[in-house]
C-alpha cells in the first residue's frame, strides 16, 4: 500500500464533498479498521457484518454533505451513522434476545481504554447502549432494576469517562 | 448550571456515543455556539474516541475494499444525486416502504403468474395448428402424388396416338397419349362402358405388326379418367382389347 497523504479533518471534509478520487481512498485507508471493528462489535455474531460494513460505508460517502463540521469531527459522524446503521441491522434481522454472556462482555473495546476505570455495572449499562442499542427501559427491564438506576449508571460512567479524558 | 457543570454533567460523552435525546443535541449545539471552550472539550473526547477506535481496528476482508471503493469511485463520476440517509427499518415509514416491496412483488408475482399461463395456452394452440397444417400438409401431399402419378407432365411432347378399335362394341371414347421420350404411356379414358364380371380390358402398343401389353385394367369406376400404363419404347400404334379369361 503507498503511504497516503495526511489530510487535516476540514482538507479531507472539503475534498469528500468534491468528490476527490483520492480522498475516497485516503478515507477507507484510514478508517475502514475502524469502523468494521465497532461493526464486529455490534453484530460479530449474526455474519451480518460484511455487508452492513459496505452498506454503512457507501452511505457515509453518498451522504458526505449532511456531515456538518460545526457539530462533530468527521470520524464522530462516521461512527455515529455507522454505530446507528448496524444497531438497527441487529434489531431488524435477531430477535431480541438477553443473553448472560452478552451482559458480561468485557468492556467495549470501541471505548475501551476509556471505560478501564468503570465498575463493571456501568461498563455493561454502557456496552448494552452503545453495541446492542438498547433503550433505558429495555436495560431496566433485562437487568430488573429500576429506569432510574439505569440512567445513574449511565451517567456515572459517562462522567468517569469524562474525568477520564481530561488525565 | 454554569459551563463547567453541564460539561461535567457527561453530556459531552453522551452527544459524541450518539446517546444524547433530540432535545439534548439541539440544546448541546446551541451550548457550542455560545461556549467555544465547550468545542475544544468536544474536540478533545472525539480524539480520544478516535485514537481508541484506530487502536481497536479490525480490518475487513480484503475483497469488500475493491467491491467498496470501485462502487464509490463509479457512482462519483456520475452527476451528482441528492442523497438522504434512510436507515434500516428505523421508522413506520421504512416498515411501509417494506410492505409496499410485498404488496409490489406480489402484484409482479400475479403478473408473471398470468404471462406464464397467458403463453402457455397460446403455446397449446400453436402447437395444435401447427399439428392441423402438418396434417392438412400431408393430405395435399398425398393428393399431389396420386395426381403426379396420375396426370400428364405439362411438357409432355406425346402425340395422340392412332388407336385401332378392338371390336365394334367398343366406341372410340379414349385417348392414349405416350411420350416417346420418356416411354411413359398415359391413358386418358372418356367413356369405356362397364364389361361383364370376369372381363377386363387390355392396352397394346402396336409395333412392326407386333403387339406388346402395356397393361390390363378395368374401366374407371370413379372419375379417375387418366391411367398410367407401363412404358413402351417404340409403338406405332395402341389398342385395346376385351380379355376374357372365360373364352
């Protein structure tokens, strides 16, 4: 592979909205590990992996211009659509099942360096989240503890992470 | 809440995961345009994020990049199209859009189901004219046999020729024609009356006074007036005789 040019985020944003040949494949050199990891992640186990990649990926060239840079970093709105794009894959094509192991999973790799930190509740609260989608009230529902002490793990383990960052 | 609070608060992490209500990102994107440092906290969890997710990367399988890319760089070259992002199954209207493909694929079912038997009983039909003309075909075939056997070449070069009356009893009421080039001999019957059973009549061709038989036959029953009779090389003359094998 030749070494691609590096590209500060707007020089790669304003080259994807011209269209620009090289940046397409300066964008999957760059990210496509990434992305396919987060999908592996979320349906490693269904072989639905592979095609919601091409899937998730073509749409986030297609739709390069309703990505705004005032509100996140390019990478961000990658991982977003693509977090969003293979979450509802899962819930469209499984069904939803709970499962033990899915709950004491180790930490979302994704994040987790950020989460090493986290007691192991707010890791599965953030795990369950973040790779499988769930709602508030499905976690609540699954874990049998109240919605309210599913939003304060959330919450906890969001503002760890935070604290976490900031080091 | 000062800044310093709604930033601890871990609404920076929510918005970036994608965790974040509807009200909270407007309110989070309202809160950036006012706050600038807001941004540089952002900016800082996205790269930690980032650096986190390159570190975990798992690369796909290497056929999906030239599947990926080549689509990419095809659809580029194209004009461009207004894209908007549908997720999958994400809302009523998707599931409607599903339901129309069925409604759809069901009517284009019912369509190839009709065209089928559409093209089917057509088929059956061809094949029974087909099977009709096939016969009608071998009936006019038969006929034009029997009537090639039967008629007289058009190109015949044969002369009428001299008959010589077997008896009194038979009136000249026939012709026979023989083509000398092809030896064929064609007699062509006007009115022969009906003979006693037993008796038949024979064609001679007459030749240096001697005769030779060129056939027996009866007289036409049918209409069939003209009888091919076996060939004679040279004749000066024909005739026909009664035979009665009783005498």
């Amino acid at each position: 592979m030749k070494p691609v040019p590096a590209h500060t985020d707007p020089e790669l944003v304003a080259l994807l909205k011209k269209k620009d040949p090289e940046a397409f494949i300066f964008l999957y050199e760059k990210y496509a590990g990434a992305l396919y990891g987060l999908i592996e992640q979320v349906l490693g186990s269904t072989g639905l992996a592979d095609e919601t990649f091409v899937e998730a990926f073509t749409t986030i060239v297609r739709s390069i211009d309703q990505h705004d840079s005032s509100k996140s970093r390019l990478f961000t709105w990658m991982m977003q659509l693509t977090r969003e794009w293979a979450i509802e894959k899962l819930k469209s094509t499984s069904p939803r099942t709970y499962s033990e192991a899915e709950v004491r999973e180790p930490g979302v790799k994704v994040v987790g360096g950020l989460m090493s930190n986290l007691h192991i509740d707010e890791q599965q609260v953030i795990n369950l989240a973040y790779l499988k989608g769930y709602s508030v009230e499905e976690m609540a529902g699954k874990l049998a503890i109240p919605p309210e002490v599913v939003k304060q793990r959330i919450n906890k383990a969001l503002i760890a992470i935070n604290s976490q960052v900031k080091k | 809440m000062n800044i310093k609070e709604y930033i601890e608060s871990g609404i920076v992490e929510s918005y970036v995961l994608g965790f974040a209500s509807e009200k909270e990102k407007a309110e989070f994107e309202r809160m950036l345009k006012q706050h600038p440092e807001l941004i540089q906290v952002r900016e800082r969890f996205e790269l930690s994020l980032e650096k986190e997710a390159l570190a975990n990367a798992i690369n796909p399988p290497v056929h999906l990049r030239e599947k990926i890319l080549s689509g990419i760089l095809e659809e580029s070259s194209k004009p461009a199209a207004k894209v908007v992002t549908i997720y999958p199954q994400k809302t009523t209207r998707r599931i409607s859009s599903k339901t129309w493909a069925v409604a759809a694929s069901v009517i284009l079912l019912l369509g190839c189901a009709y065209m089928v038997y559409t093209f089917y009983t057509v088929n059956q039909r061809l094949k029974k004219d087909i099977a009709q003309s096939k016969q009608n075909l071998e009936k006019l075939e038969e006929k034009k046999r029997v009537i090639e056997e039967n008629i007289v070449p058009p190109n015949y070069q044969a002369k009428p020729a001299k008959v010589v009356l077997p008896q009194q009893a038979i009136t000249p009421v026939f012709e026979v024609f023989w083509d000398s080039t092809s030896t064929n001999v064609y007699l062509i019957i006007k009115h022969l009356k009906q003979l006693p059973i037993g008796q038949r009549y024979e064609l001679w061709s007459v030749t240096k006074g001697k005769k030779e038989s060129l056939g027996i036959f009866d007289p036409p029953a049918d209409d069939k007036l003209i009888i091919k009779m076996n060939n004679v090389q040279e004749a000066e003359s024909f005739a026909i005789t009664i035979l009665d094998p009783g005498k």
